[in-house]
C-alpha cells in the first residue's frame, strides 16, 4: 500500500517534531528536509530518526532540484554523511531511507547507507516538463536492486500527466515514487496506488513559518481524511471534477464525506485541465466513472457525448458525465438544482406570473433560463456580449439585451426576481460587479449562483437596500445531489442532509 510522508520543512528539529507529532495520525513516514534546516541545526540530525519514531528519510535538496540546500556538494556530502554515520547498534534509530540524486555518485555514501540498513532513494527532478522517455528514465534509476528509483517531474499540460501515468504502467513491478508536481499533478499524488508509487509526499499549509517543500504537494490531513488515501486500492472507482482554472472546495469534500459515509470504495479527484480533449483521454485511461464538468468546458464537452440528455439537448450545455461501455453519457443536474433552490427560497410552487431578470448567457445561464420557462416565469436577458444573450432568450421568447444602460434601463419591468449568472464578483476578484449601475428598490428576491464569496459585492448590495437574498451554495448541494444519483445509481439518502455541514 502506498505510503503518506510528511515533508518537513522546518529551522530546527525541535520544529519539525512539533509538525510531526501534530500530524502524526496521518503520516507513515516524514522526510527530514535537511536542506530547510539552520547550518548549525543540520551538524544534529543524526538524532533525528530515533525522537520522530517512524521512519525517515533524509534529504537536501539542492536549488536545481527545488530544495533551499546553496552550499557547496562537499558541504552537502559531509552533512549526508554525518547523518548516516552508525551511532547504534538498534537500527530504528538509524534514517530508513536517504534520498540521493541521479548525479551524486559518493561510494562511501552508498557503503555507509547499505551497511547500516539506510535504504537508498535514487531520485531525479524534472522541474521542467516531463521527459519524452520518462520509462527510460525511471529504469536507468534502478542501478542496484534494492534501491528505489523516485521521479519528480513537472507537467506543463495534462496530456504530459497522460505520459506519466503510461510511463508507469511500463515500469510496474519495480519499487519507485512516482509523482507530477504543480497544478496538473494533484490526481498523481492523491492516486498513489493507481500511478504504483510507494508514497506520496505531503507538507502542512497554514504554518508561516513552513516553506512548501515542493509545488502542488497536500496537506496531510485533507490526504487522510478528506481523500481516505489510505482506503485507496487500484480497485477503487475515481470519480472528478475538471475544468480550469479550477478552484473548487465543496464538491471534493461533498463527495468524499459522502463515500465515507457510505462506505463506498470511491474518490473524488480533482483534476484541472488545459482542454477538455486531454482531460477526457486521462479519464479514459484512469478508467474514471463519473465526473463533475465546471467552467469553462459544459458547452465543448456535448461533441464528445455518446448519449445527452434531453435537458443537455434543450440547455446545450452538460455538467455531469458517466462512463459507460458505449462511452460519455451527458446531463445536466445545474437546471433542477436551481430551480429546487429557487422554488424553496421564494416559498413558490412555480414562477407564473414572475419577471426575472437573468445576468449573464453562459452555461449557468442556459439552466437558469430553461428552469424559469419551464416554470412559466416570464425573463429578461442581460449579456455583456449581447448576440449571446439573444441566442439565450430565442427558444423561450424571451426579452434579451446587452448589459449596457440600456439593458440595466429594462430590468425595471423584470424586476421580481433578479438571477445573476456570470463569473464577475468571483473570488479571487470579489470586489467586481455586474450590475453595479443598477438601483434595488428593496423588493426584488436576489440570487447570485457564486458561492465563493458567500456574499457577493452584488449580493451585498442587494441585502443593504433590503432585499431578501440568496448564494449558489444551496444551487451547488443540491445539483450534487442529483450528480451522485448519476454517479451511483440510488437516490440521494435524504438522512444524508444536514450531515457533516450539507
Ligand atoms: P460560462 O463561462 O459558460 O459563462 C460565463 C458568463 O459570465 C458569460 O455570460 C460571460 O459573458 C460572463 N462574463 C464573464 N466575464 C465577464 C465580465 N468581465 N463582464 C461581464 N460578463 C462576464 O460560465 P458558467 O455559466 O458555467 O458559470 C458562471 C458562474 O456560475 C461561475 O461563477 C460558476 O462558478 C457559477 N456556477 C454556479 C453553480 C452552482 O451550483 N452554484 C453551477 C454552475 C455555475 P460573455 O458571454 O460576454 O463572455
């Protein structure tokens, strides 16, 4: 089973035990990074694997190789050295393991290390790319037969994380520790099991003090708990969520506390893609169950469909895929998550009779619009690029306009309830405002469907003149909830609401 280490990333060892013991129910083994320490700290270190009391590995990692190490290689020499130096006869205090890079060849260091039971990580760093004969590589690292060959390596794009994992199917059955750094690499680290890698590295995030031992690394916690990487087997089904930039916090947590709940041998990965071409080719050869589409990819994912739902036909935009053995089957669960969230919110059974303004003409949009005529609300459609809003409003007969001041003019005829739908007000750029030149009276019911801010600038305006308001959160559960019967076959268990905060 792949293993959880704790990078540790601390001035002194003292630091490092304190991390270590804070988090020690989540890790199997810590990786002293030596080259973080203070110089005089580093002459300690040998004590170290005998007060952490697990296994552990020593590194110092140079600049080129993304460590902070900026002395000389005889000074490093010494220092690995020093560590491995037999002190005592009892081998748990000794490292387990000492990670030595492809170009150091030291014999004594590699004497030292056999003798005394330290096992040796022959590593190499592509802080680049990733290498056109990555399989090579990671074979040409397996110099001795009881080292552990480790490649780190940096994907400028999925297709070359698609490469990575290819490149471990050719090099199964041999020990090493595969992983891609960076945004497009989280799905190496959390699917250790399924890359064949004999860990995965973690570090701490929100201690100052802690620099990041390597880019896109997790926390420990969220590895253990939130993704049960410990459950995790090659059997297990993966589940998604891709789009980019991807920024999402609730659905991962949504889905995994669920699967926990339930007991269900699944993961919900998150995986940013640069297109929606390559990330579908990784799901294909992950062999990847189900997966949440988000922005910008529900429009260019339907070309790509076996089946589309009636509602992907209408709406002409899909957030839920599933795998099947004819290949995608296409949904949209954004239509009934809004319009349950709605309905609920304004205590109505349908909108008759209503005049809604809808901002914006992307994907969301398109739910919103089909829901609000299906509901026999009558809408206006405002757009900053005004040939979409029209392409919107057409099948429904709707009023469209650009979102100029003579769109916002026309949103006091549809003035009931107002549903904002573009991006703009998002975090990170929260202080935005699609509507700012627009007055509330006080009267209008007021849906923002961002959820990150909890309020947006436009929700907060609307509140302060006294109208009663609504976030896309309970739009995000609720879509989720018809997501999971896609992904699982059963109905959403109703005693799962208002468990574990949804
Ligand atoms: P799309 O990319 O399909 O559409 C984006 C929309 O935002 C378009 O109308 C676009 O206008 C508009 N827009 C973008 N930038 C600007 C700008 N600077 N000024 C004015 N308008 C702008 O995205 P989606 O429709 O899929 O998603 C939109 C938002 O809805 C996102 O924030 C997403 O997170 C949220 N959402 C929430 C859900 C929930 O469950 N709560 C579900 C689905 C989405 P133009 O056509 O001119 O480019």
């Amino acid at each position: 089973m792949a293993k959880i280490c704790l990078c540790l990333t601390g001035r002194t060892l003292e630091r490092d035990l304190e991390i270590l013991e804070k988090y020690r129910k989540y890790v199997d083994i810590a990786e002293l990074r030596a080259d973080c320490l203070d110089p005089d700290e580093r002459f300690q270190l040998r004590r170290f694997p005998e007060m952490a009391g697990l296994p552990v590995i020593l590194t110092i990692r140079r600049g080129i190789d993304g460590g902070k190490f900026v002395g000389g290689e005889g000074a490093r020499i010494t220092i690995l050295s020093k560590g491995l130096a037999f002190a005592e006869a009892d081998r748990r205090r000794n490292f387990a393991y000492v990670d030595l890079e492809e170009d150091l060849e030291v014999p004594s260091l590699e004497e030292a290390a056999r003798t005394f039971g330290t096992r040796i990580i022959r590593s190499y760093h592509n802080m680049q790319g990733v290498d056109s004969d990555l399989t090579g590589k990671i074979k040409a690292l397996w110099r001795v037969g009881d080292e552990l060959a480790k490649a780190a390596v940096m994907p400028q794009n999925l297709d070359d994380v698609l490469r990575v994992y290819q490149a471990a199917k050719e090099t199964a059955g041999g020990e090493k520790i595969l992983l891609c750094m960076g945004e497009y690499g989280t799905n190496t680290r959390i699917l250790a099991e399924h890359i064949g890698s004999h860990l995965s590295y973690t570090t701490v995030k929100g201690e100052a003090d802690l620099p990041a031992a390597a880019s896109g690394q997790l926390d420990p916690k969220v590895m253990a708990e939130t993704y049960r990487f410990r459950e995790i087997t090659k059997k297990t089904r993966i589940f998604a969520v891709t789009g980019y930039p991807l920024k999402v916090s609730a659905s991962p947590y949504f889905f995994n506390s669920i699967f926990s709940i339930e007991n269900t041998d699944a993961v919900y990965v998150p995986i940013p893609a640069d297109s929606i071409q390559s990330f579908l080719r990784l799901a294909e050869e992950l062999g990847v169950a189900g997966v949440s589409v988000t922005v910008p990819y529900k429009e260019a994912v339907i070309p790509f469909l076996s089946y589309k739902s009636e509602q992907v036909k209408s709406i002409g935009a899909c957030n839920t895929i599933v795998a099947s053995p004819q290949g995608w089957m296409g949904y949209n669960t954004d239509a009934q998550g809004f319009s349950d969230s709605l309905l609920e919110f304004s205590g109505r059974r349908d909108l008759k009779g209503r005049k809604i303004t809808i901002i914006g003409a992307g994907g969301a949009a398109r739910a919103v619009a089909a829901e609000v005529y299906r509901l026999k609300g009558k809408a206006l459609i405002l757009n900053r690029t005004a040939v979409r809003a029209r392409e919107v409003a057409f099948p429904y007969r709707f009023a469209w306009s650009g979102l100029d001041a003579q769109g916002i003019a026309l949103m006091d005829k549809y003035a009931d309830i107002i549903i904002q739908t573009t991006s703009v007000g998002m975090e990170p750029k929260a202080d935005a405002d699609p509507i700012e030149f627009y007055q509330f009276r006080g009267k209008e019911l007021v849906m923002d469907v961002i959820y990150k801010p909890e309020k947006t600038r436009c929700l907060q305006r609307a509140e302060a003149a006294g109208c009663r308001i609504l976030n896309g959160y309970d739009m995000l559960l609720r879509q989720a909830r018809y997501q999971y019967k896609y992904y699982t076959g059963k109905e959403f268990p109703p005693s799962l609401i208002n468990r574990v905060g949804f």
